[in-house]
C-alpha cells in the first residue's frame, strides 16, 4: 500500500499546541521527526531537541525528559499520525576526546545513568570504538568539537545504539530511522567477523586459493579492483548493516511487537551517487531482509526539467519491489500542490511505498490521499507486477568494477518507460528460470558476471520460448570471477546468427531467440542530456541542471539510434501498450481472487514542467491516449473503470477486446490516472 510521510528536524515540536494542531490537520500515515528522543546517538544524554548538546542532562533531566517525550509522542499519535519515528545515526559520535566533552563527558559518567539501562560502563574508551581520523564540526556554540565515526560492528557502540533505541521504543515510537549507515572500517573489529564470513562461504583451502590468506590472521578486507575479495568485502558490509538493522529492531520490540527500522540508503538518481558508495555497506538486498522500507535521499520532485528530459525515480521503485520491500523517497523539491501530487502519485505507481515530504507544504494534497489510500486498498493492495520484460541490474556488477552495468540499466529502463513497455527489474535473487518465464523478453547489459545457474536458466529460458537481449559482455566469468573458456552464447550454433543491424545479431535458439550486441550504441544511443550521467553536486543543484541542460542544446544534434524497443517487439511480440507521448508513463499490476482477476494500470503524467526548486507547473494534460494492452491468455475483461486518485468517483470506459488484445481509450490525465481492468479466467 502506498501511504503519505513527512519529514522534518524541527527542534520546536515539544511541548508545542500549535504543532500538535498542524499536524491534527493533515497528520501523515508516517510521521518522521528528529532529536526529540530520551538519549542522541551522537551524544547521550543531552539537553535540547536539535542534533547538538550544550550540556549533559543530570539523570533527574533525563528522567523528565523521558516522561515529556512519551506524552508527545502520545499527541502525535492522537493527532493522526499512525506511526512516528525518530532520527538516530549508526555511525556518528560528537566529541572532543582530548576535552572529555560531548560523547565523552557521558563516557567519564557512564555510572551515573545505570538506571537507565546502559549497562556496566565499556572498558574500551569510546575512541577505541572509532577509525579514520574525526572531522571538526565548527559549531563553536555547541559542545560538539569533532564527529568521530565508531564501526557499526563494535560490540560497546552497539551496545549503546541498542539502549538507546530501547528507551525510544518505551516512549512510544513505532520504529526509527537510521541514517548514514555507511562504514569502510578496516580494523581488527572487522577484519575477524569478515574472516568468520569467508570461513562460513567457503572451505579453509577455497580461501587460500582464491584469496590468498593463508590462515584466519592473514584475512583482510578488500579495495575496489580486487575481484572476489572486494565482491565479498561489498557483501560482508551489507551484511553487517542488516545485522545492526535487525538488532536495532529486536530490541526496540522488546517494547513495542510492531517496531522497525527505516534506513538511508542514499541517492541513486545519479550513476556518481551509486558508484561512490559501493563498498560502504549500502547494499539493498540486504537491508530489505530486514526492513520493509528504505528510503532513498534524493533532491528533485518527478516532472519535466526541459523538453526531453524526465526527472523520475520508477527505477529506485522497481528496484525494491524486486527485492519484496518498498522505496521512500525524500525529495526535498516537491513541495508545491502539484509536486507533493506527483510525487505521491508516482509512489503509488511504482507498486506501494511513499514520498517522503520535507516539512508540511500542500496538505490538502496528502489530507486527500491518505483519505484516499484509506478507503480503497482494493485499488492498491497485495498486487504483483504485470510486465513484459525483465530488465536485469545486478548490484554486485559494481563491486566487480562494471560502471556501464549501472548506466545503461538507467538508460535502457528510461527507454522502456518512455516508450511505455511495461517492465520490472531482475535483480540477483529472482534470476531464476521460474521468474524469468513471466516475461517476453529479458534485457542484460555489460552483465560479465553470471554464476553457472544464472548462465543455465537464461539459455533454458531461451530455448523454452524466451526472447534475450544480451548487450555487451554477457556471463564472461562465473559468479568467482574466474573467465569462462568460452562465452555463454558461444552455445548457439555460429550458423543461426543473423545481422539484423549494423553490429545487432539474431539467432533462433530453441524455441526463441537471442538477439546480442558488443555495444548499447548499435541499439539505444545515449539521449542528449542525461541527467544520471552528471555528478552528484551537479545533480543536487537545479540551477546547475538547467545550465547544464541549456548546454547540451548549444551541441550540434546528432540522430539517436532507438531501435532496441522495435528489436524486442519484433521477436518476442508486442511489449509496448500505447504510442502516446514519452512523458506520459504506465505501471502495470495484477491481483488475482479465484477466478476474478483486477488489472491496475496505472498512468503518471510527467509533463509537470519544473521551474525552479519547489515550483512547478501547471500540468499539461495528456489527452485521448490510446491503449492496446496484451492480457494474458484466457483472461476476459468484463469492465475498465478510471479514477484520478486522491479525487474519488470512478467512470466507465468502453473498450474491446480481440484474442488477447484490450483496446480502450484514456480520455485525459492530468498528473495520475488509474485505470482498473476487471476480468475472468478460464472461458
Ligand atoms: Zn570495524
């Protein structure tokens, strides 16, 4: 279920009517306040509701400090708010150790707050917890000093980190949010729990011979370029981090049965945001074991940046659905009614999860969502994706140093939006023959590294009927980096290839057909301007978009090669559901009762123009929009319904249906649209 969620930092919220009244106003499902808890993980007890302390509370503060937070957060809830979550970081201590001041006053007096649960006092000073070297905060007015960063794998911080998720929980919270989360901590802490890991994947022999350590003791973690051993160093952190979520989790449930855990996972609009993290333990397939939602920390609102260029974050959505868990995502430029509406509405489209709202701007736009969410699950509820190709991005590709993996997932999948081909990703857990069977076509690009299963299952798919489009590299070595003595499709006689374009081969395999290329060029040219392809500062920043964007219209314009939709179409059958304009974009999901299926297509109107941060529109309504949508055999449609969620009211469409083919059209859409498709099977 898609649902709404606010965000904000304020250190006024306490004690405060007029607050508790706005919030009563249009309370959020979710709402995700700062450092209004019993003890700050950067500090411990400190005075004040900011992420800073001027002072150590004395126990009896922290005791009143404990009995106000549990009445507020009392008032939240009362408001409306479902469920609230507050701010703590996994990986920041604020301090002076040489001063003994901030973390470390707490330190010296760790006894004096026995009561509250902290356990006898670590042997270890906390600077011991640390590495790398403190950077100096330049808050002079607070007792902050320098922020040290202690591994999230050191017992004593976790330890402290649980206690203080603990004391959340007794006053009320629902969960928490965990932020940063990112660690390369290269020390003893690490370097023997990683041993353990290697040891609990492979044999004591696999480990001298792929790695080189000779006996536990000689284990180290791996840097970026080292094959395997930085392949399993990106998984161990990711791992690690789940560890931490779920240990967070189990303890705040100690209080509260329904308790969880909303981590960062940072940006991933732009292939410099992604990269740059690799290795830091941001690793979604894990954290999505343990946590339902992850937010994703973004800048622009979904709409249109100039002509051409489409700011969205359906891959961000894609890619958790793909892993069972659901997408957040904090875009601080949507602001205005239209771009909360878009954002909200893109959520829902991407098959559930929300837009995170910076602060409460345009609450009538999430009143009426949630009024809406609230009284339709049937629209939104226990879906699965309907699709036709299965684009695949794997993660790990990045961990083996394939940077072309990531941006042209980002290009192929903004191809496929925008000439609305209905598609999901496939991501490492769900390459599998039985998975891969639900689509017309897979799509892989610069996919080197496939295990010998994942190798199989895609040529059995192939031969059962499959369409495979292979770009680059594909499976060039096995899932332990070792090249493979010939190149998967090597296994299609040499004879069925044919050239279908310039540098494009087809061949029929089996039952179906692969059609392979050496470069994404041949077959999708890169856009003008891509936004993914910049830099995260320049990505940040609008005004640098814009001039970056008025740039690209001053090169001379070159033909683009389009031809991987038509390609597709071709071997494996219609793929697309209408010819519409690219800036009108269409998500597909089914849920299935007995023999009564409903069909949720669902329409985002990206023509939003974007004119500054929090500004945009008018919207410029898509109209008289034509679809022909492929249903799946036996499948008769008995009524299409449209609605413009939040805004209620549901009308007939008339429509017609040919062997498997529904026609209908869209009268208008102006942001969102949902059309829902009620049909049998069997006859
Ligand atoms: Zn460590």
């Amino acid at each position: 279920m898609p649902f709404t969620y606010n965000i904000d930092y304020s250190a006024n919220h306490v004690g405060n009517e007029s607050y508790i009244k706005m919030i009563a106003d249009a309370p959020p499902a979710l709402l995700h306040v700062g450092h209004d808890v019993p003890f700050k993980s950067m500090y411990g007890p400190a005075d004040q509701l900011d992420c800073w302390s001027r002072r150590m509370l004395s126990p009896q503060e922290a005791r009143d400090r404990i009995g106000v937070l549990r009445e507020y957060v009392s008032q939240l809830h009362n408001a409306g708010a479902r469920l609230v979550i507050p701010y703590v970081c996994s990986m920041f201590i604020f301090g002076d150790v040489k001063k003994r001041t901030g973390f470390w006053e707490f330190y010296d007096n760790w006894e004096k707050y026995q009561e509250f649960g902290f356990g006898s006092k670590p042997k270890r000073d906390p600077i011991t917890w640390c590495y790398g070297k403190p950077r100096p905060l330049n808050v002079k007015e607070f007792d902050a000093g320098y922020v040290y960063e202690p591994c999230m794998n050191d017992p004593d911080w976790r330890r402290f980190l649980r206690t203080t998720i603990a004391h959340i929980a007794k006053v009320g919270y629902d969960g928490v949010f965990s932020d940063v989360n990112a660690t390369r901590c290269p020390k003893a802490c690490c370097r023997r729990l990683f041993s353990n890991y290697l040891e609990a994947r492979y044999t004591r022999k696999q480990i001298r011979e792929l790695f080189g350590f000779k006996s536990p003791k000689d284990v180290r973690m791996g840097r970026e370029g080292e094959g395997l051993l930085w392949v399993e160093t990106v998984r161990f952190r990711g791992e690690r981090a789940a560890s931490l979520f779920a240990e967070l989790r189990n303890e705040g449930r100690k209080f509260r049965d329904t308790f969880f855990v909303l981590p960062n996972l940072s940006p991933f609009q732009h292939v410099d945001g992604v990269w740059r993290r690799v290795g830091c333990s941001h690793v979604f397939a894990s954290w999505a074991r343990e946590c339902p939602v992850i937010m994703y920390e973004e800048m622009h609102q979904p709409g249109l940046l100039a002509e051409g260029v489409v700011s969205n974050f359906i891959f961000q959505f894609k890619y958790a659905f793909a892993h069972t868990a659901r997408a957040g995502t904090l875009l601080y430029h949507a602001q205005d009614p239209s771009g909360v509406h878009i954002g909200i509405a893109e959520a829902a489209a991407g098959g559930g999860g929300c837009l995170i709202q910076g602060h409460y701007p345009s609450p009538e736009v999430r009143r009426k969502f949630r009024a809406h969410f609230s009284r339709h699950p049937e629209l939104f509820a226990d879906m699965l994706p309907y699709s036709f190709v299965g684009l695949v991005f794997f993660y790990e590709q990045l961990a083996w140093g394939t940077r072309s993996h990531l941006e042209n997932a980002f290009r192929i999948a903004e191809e496929l939006t925008a000439k609305h081909v209905l598609f999901d990703l496939i991501v490492e857990r769900n390459l599998r023959l039985d998975d891969l069977r639900r689509y017309r076509a897979i799509v892989a690009c610069d996919l080197e590294n496939l295990s010998d299963a994942q190798a199989n299952d895609l040529l059995e798919y192939v031969k059962q009927g499959g369409t495979l489009v292979a770009i680059g590299q594909l499976g060039k070595s096995d899932d332990r980096g070792t090249e493979r003595p010939k190149p998967i499709l090597e296994q299609i006689p040499a004879e069925s290839w044919s050239e279908v374009y310039p540098g494009v081969g087809q061949a029929d395999y089996g039952k179906g057909k692969c059609i392979k290329s050496d470069d994404l060029g041949q077959i999708l040219s890169p856009a003008p301007f891509e936004l993914f392809m910049y830099t995260e500062d320049e990505v940040n920043d609008i005004n640098k978009v814009f001039e970056l964007i008025g740039k690209s219209r001053m090169q001379p314009r070159r033909d683009r090669t389009r031809k991987l939709v038509d390609q597709v179409r071709k071997a494996a059958g219609e793929v697309a559901i209408s010819d519409c304009e690219e800036t009108l974009r269409f998500n597909a999901y089914t849920r299935t009762q007995g023999d009564a299926i409903s069909l949720m297509l669902h329409a985002v109107n990206y023509n939003l123009p974007i004119r500054a941060r929090g500004q945009s529109g008018p919207v410029v309504p898509a109209t008289h929009i034509p679809v022909k949508l492929p249903l799946p055999n036996g499948w008769r449609a008995g009524s299409i319904r449209i609605c413009s969620p939040p805004d209620e009211g549901m009308v007939e469409l008339p429509f017609k249906q040919r062997a498997a083919v529904l026609s209908f059209e869209i009268p208008k859409v102006d942001i969102y649209s949902l059309v829902e498709v009620t049909a049998k099977s069997g006859t």
